[in-house]
C-alpha cells in the first residue's frame, strides 16, 4: 500500500459524520471452506495465529479498525502518487456468516487531513490490523478471501514494520478495479521496489487463498497453491504486522462500492 507510515499523522483523529451501518452483500448462510490449493506450512514450524469470523462481531482485542497511529478514524496519507479517497471507520466493518466484511461505500464522511485538519471524503470503507495482538519476525501467512471488484476499488493484504518506520512493506496482495490480474511486492530498505503479477480473474466468486512464506533468507508468494513469485533480495529483518483494508483510489469519485471478504486469517512462526 506504500507508505501507510506517515508520521505527522500521529495521533490525528477524523471527525466522522454519524456513520450508518456497512451495507455489504450478503454471503451465504454457511460460507464454504476454500476449495482451493493450499500450500503446508513448512514442516516442524508452530501454529501460532488463527482467526476465524464467527459471531457477529470483530473481536477488537485481536484486531484493530484503524492505523495504530490513528484510532477512531483514518486513512493512508503515504500514497501520495497515488492519493487515496477513503476514511476508515469501524462502522464499515462486518461480521456476518462466517466471514469478516470491509465495506466501501459511496457517502460523504468528515475525516481529517495529513495536518489534523478536518476534511469531507467521499467514501467511507473498513480495514482491519493484527497489531493489538500479533506482530512477528518470520513466518507462513494464509489469508482465505474474496476480493471486491470494482471502480476504483483498492483491495490490499499486507504487513508492515512495528516499528512504524517505512520501508520496509510486504505486500501479499494489490487489486485494482476490476482487472484480471493482481499483483505482490516488496519494499526493501535501501533497494529498489520488486513486484510480482499473478491472474486471478475470478477472485471475486468463491473464495482463494493468499500465501506468503517469509525466512531470514527468502520471501515466496502464492495465490491458491501456484507460486506467484519469489525472491532473496531485501527481505525485512524486523517485527512487523499484519493490515487487510478495501481502498479507493477512483479520481472520478463514481466508485467505492463493494465489499472485500476475508474467511480466515492463518500464521505459522518457525520453532524458537
């Protein structure tokens, strides 16, 4: 999502118009297991992080619903290439069926600029962080998900520094819009940006899993079993956390519909 650290942000807080309750599409009444190609963990290593979406509620103790920098209300002030046109609230967050919904929606929200002040966005959506429980060095992330397709819809898994310094940033998966191919990356400290494409035309029907190993040596992606890219260059050597949120990047602001969804949330840690 490049550069979701933007420090002067620190502490800033949106005033949020009242927020109506997230409108996503409803799953079915039992939402499937993934039948997709599941890549094992690596042998010996511990299962050390498992989120279901049971219930009818984030369990907020495990996630949060903004940058931890930034509680109540946010957005990513870092794309500044690529301005993002979304406020984050923890309204456009659901829990229903089985699955965690993050949905976007066209509606003008009161939120804040870089300087803290107050600014009108015109979409409002939901993300999700593991940082209130679980930050690692190390390990095999498998996210079972369902993206949305959509103008200028922005669908991102990612892991970024405890620390709150950027680089560096893995990127498990980027979509836009509606193209048939999403993409990975890895923004190193020091090194140039590495990017990899992978087709998934049909990811937003049925649910697929999202996969990354993550060694002292190595970082190697997958989408539903088949290896998208990997690489031994600039691999992150610190604590870093894990971010799932539904952007809009649409400069025409005729988007921001559209409801990403996540299944399950796995990690594996190596042996201490």
């Amino acid at each position: 999502m490049l550069a979701a650290i933007a420090m002067t942000a620190l502490g800033a807080v949106g005033v949020a118009a009242s927020p109506s309750p997230a409108r996503g599409a409803d799953l079915p009444a039992v939402a499937a297991k993934a039948a997709t190609a599941k890549v094992p963990p690596p042998k010996g290593w511990v299962h050390a992080f498992a989120q279901g979406f049971s219930g009818n509620s984030l369990n907020t103790s495990v996630w949060g619903t903004c940058y931890p920098w930034q509680p109540g209300g946010c957005t990513n002030y870092g794309n500044v290439n690529d301005p993002e046109k979304e406020w984050y609230l923890p309204s456009q967050i659901q829990v229903k069926n089985g699955a965690l919904g993050l949905v976007a929606q066209r509606e003008a929200t009161w939120g804040t600029d870089q300087s803290g002040r107050p600014k009108e966005y015109m979409c409002r959506s939901g993300m999700v962080t593991s940082y209130p429980s679980f930050s690692f060095k190390y390990g095999f992330v498998r996210v079972t998900a369902r993206l949305a397709f959509g103008k200028g819809l922005w669908n991102a898994l990612w892991l970024a520094a405890q620390n709150y310094q950027w680089p560096p940033e893995v990127d498990i998966l980027e979509h836009w819009g509606s193209q048939s191919i999403s993409r990975v990356f890895l923004h190193p400290i020091g090194l140039p940006e590495q990017e990899g494409v992978m087709q998934l035309p049909t990811a937003d029907k049925g649910w697929h899993t999202f996969t990354l190993s993550w060694t002292q040596n190595r970082l190697t992606w997958w989408f539903d079993g088949q290896q998208v890219y990997t690489t031994s260059t600039g691999i992150p050597q610190q604590a870093m956390y894990l971010i799932m949120n539904l952007a809009d990047d649409d400069d025409t602001q005729g988007g921001c519909s559209g409801t990403f969804y996540i299944q399950a949330v796995n990690v594996w840690l190596p042996k201490a």
